[in-house]
C-alpha cells in the first residue's frame, strides 16, 4: 500500500469512544468471568462461562461455582441440565469426544448463551431454506440432522453468527465439523449429496459419487457440501479445530469469532466478549486477558503473536477483516485498546515510504 493509502486506513478507524471496555468482565466476584448485561437485556440467557478451570452455571447462584466437576454436582439453576445435555452430546456423540469448553488451554474465557427469541427465528429462517449444490431439495435444518447422526455435528461459524445478532439477512454458511475432514466427505457419499475437499497432497484416485478433490500444497481440512450455483446459498466448513477451537492469536477478530449450534439453539462465544462487541458494532482483536490494558509488556507481547498471524506479509487477512468492519454498511468502531495498538502500527507504517503496509509491519 502506498502511503495515502495508509493515511485512509487510519483516518477510517474510529475509536469506541465513550464505550467502557472493562464492563465486559465482571468486577463483582473474585473470578473473572464474562458479563454483558447488553446481551441479556436482549433475551440472550447465560448458560456457562469459564475463567481457566472454574466454571460458573447460570445466574452464579449458589452451588453454580467452581470446577465444571463441581457445579455439575451442586447447581440446582435450570442452565445446568441444558449444560450437561450439550456436554454428553459433544463428549459422546461426535467423533472428537470433547465440548466447547473442555480442552485444556483452549477457549477459557468461553461464555455460552441461550439464543435470543429473535436470533432463533433468524436462524430458523435460515435452516429452513434448501441448501444450495443438492439436487435434491434437502434443507439446512436435514443437513445438520445428518451430519449429527453420523458423529459429525457442526455449528455455523463466523459471520452469518454475527449478522444474525445483528439481525442482517446473511445465507454464508461456514461451520465448523467435529469431526475429521475423512468423516464429512465420508457423509457426503453415504448421503449421495457429492460435494469438494481440498487435500493436502496428492488426491485420491478412486473417488465417486460427485466427491471432487483439490490438491493444495498446505493442510486443509475445508470441504464444501455439494456443488453450489451460488456458493453464498451453500454449506461449506473446516474442522472444529480450525475455528472453534483455535488459539486466539490465529483468530480475527472477537465479532468474528462466534459459533451457533442448532441442535441446541445456543450461541458459543469463545473468546467471552464476541456477542458483546457485536451488539455494540465493536472492533477488539482476540485477546486472551479479555480486555487487554495498552501498555503493559503482556499485552504487547501477546499483540505481536496475534499480529504476526495475517496481519503482515502478503497475506494480511485480519486487516482486510478489519476494513470491511469499520467501513459501511457494518460502521464498526474499533475499540479502545485494539485502537491504540493497531493504529500504533498503521502509523510506524506511514515513516516507512519505500515499503508496503505489510513490509512495514513485518519490520515493526
């Protein structure tokens, strides 16, 4: 990019002014949980949220506190039994054997909303309608059903999760299976549906039943379910692994970051503050600490590792992410302190004339 160029890059960033960041982790216990009353406000109702090993069910009533072992046994709020419904499901009934919030070092700021009544209806307005690349008229809803009864669910992912708390017409669906790329196209052909995986290496050579195969020379676990005419209206996915369940510095940003599982209507907010920032068309890059102070050598440290992931380089995908937020229709602002630190680096890029954007930033 040229040096103009960058100048408009920084001029379109409009910080969240008067927003206050630190609401979105509540104050009032010794654990640092997630809270945005904005969500419940709108009929979004709090099931689970993590802090690292401790769990919190519901309302935080007493019992609903502690490890997950621990409220499972002692919560008597209602969330707990649509908890552990969901926990044996993804634990027994899918080929992965783990849920949302049960691996290790990942997804420990994790919150889990009872869908709003208006994003069910959004959603169900979605899953009703056929999916695209099927000859036969099969609907997203029978899709899902299919996938779920051979130990390969999947939760829509990313941007239709956004548009959909935000109530914006969006038929993108991308998800993520629970499975290995092998089970899903394994469903395809039991199911007759065809479909495309792209493959690291060489394809295989006995493929039937519509399956295509793309060689590509990085690992892949994307598969597209039939053959769309139009691939908006279609039904396309990667591993669980490559979204649900990715460290936070490989992700984009929190509004970006959501999952939506239809079997039990609930929003997966891995990050703990993506559904917040939605509601309140707020930027923040993924960030471990939940709301990061500007400033501190942890914060810095951990900007870089996220920075490093497509946002330098040739493949700077989380900036392009970031334009088609802030710019219209969407009008994001950016928040405070995904403002600083990115707009730090736009503006170290601008002393830097002879080198892309990208260049710059790798220099940083």
């Amino acid at each position: 990019m040229t040096r103009p160029a960058n100048w408009a890059i920084l001029l379109l960033l409009r910080s969240c002014v008067g927003m206050r960041d630190e609401g979105k982790r509540s104050k009032t216990r010794a654990r640092n949980f997630a809270s945005c009353p904005e969500a419940e406000a709108r009929g979004y109702q709090p099931l689970l949220k993590r802090d690292g090993e401790f769990f919190l069910l519901g309302d935080g009533s007493p019992g609903c506190e502690g490890t997950f072992e621990q409220v499972l046994q002692s919560c008597s709020h209602e969330a707990k039994d649509t908890v552990k419904d969901m926990d044996d499901f993804y634990k027994q009934q899918t080929v992965f054997g783990v849920s949302p919030w049960s691996v290790g070092e990942l997804n420990q700021n994790i919150v889990v909303y009872g869908a709003s009544p208006d994003m069910k209806t959004h959603m169900g307005n979605i899953f009703v309608k056929p999916v695209n690349g099927i000859e036969e008229t099969i609907s997203f809803t029978e899709v899902f059903s299919a996938f779920a009864e051979e130990g390969c669910p999947a939760v829509v992912w990313g941007g239709e999760v956004r548009d959909a708390a935000m109530d914006i017409s969006s038929m993108d669906t991308d998800v993520g299976w629970f499975c290995p790329q092998a089970a899903v196209v394994q469903v395809l052909k039991n199911r007759g549906w065809g479909g495309m995986f792209k493959y690291h290496g060489a394809c295989p050579t006995d493929l039937t039943g519509g399956i295509q195969c793309v060689s590509k020379s990085a690992p892949s676990t994307y598969v597209q379910v039939g053959h769309p005419t139009n691939s908006d209206e279609g039904f396309e996915g990667k591993s669980a692994y490559e979204n649900m369940f990715s460290p936070d510095d490989i992700r984009e940003f929190t509004t970006n970051a959501m999952g939506y599982d239809p079997k039990f209507n609930v929003v997966l907010d891995p990050t703990g503050t993506g559904l917040c920032d939605t509601l309140e068309k707020k930027v923040s890059y993924a960030s471990k600490q939940g709301v990061p102070q500007v400033g501190t050598q942890e914060t810095l440290e951990e900007f870089q590792e996220w920075k490093a992931d497509g946002m330098i380089g040739t493949g700077a995908g989380k900036m392009i992410r970031l334009l088609k937020l802030v710019i219209p229709p969407k009008s994001f602002c950016v928040s405070w302190p995904t403002f600083a630190l990115v707009g730090r680096d736009i503006f170290k890029s601008l002393f830097y004339p002879s080198r892309t954007f990208g260049e710059g930033l790798t220099a940083l």
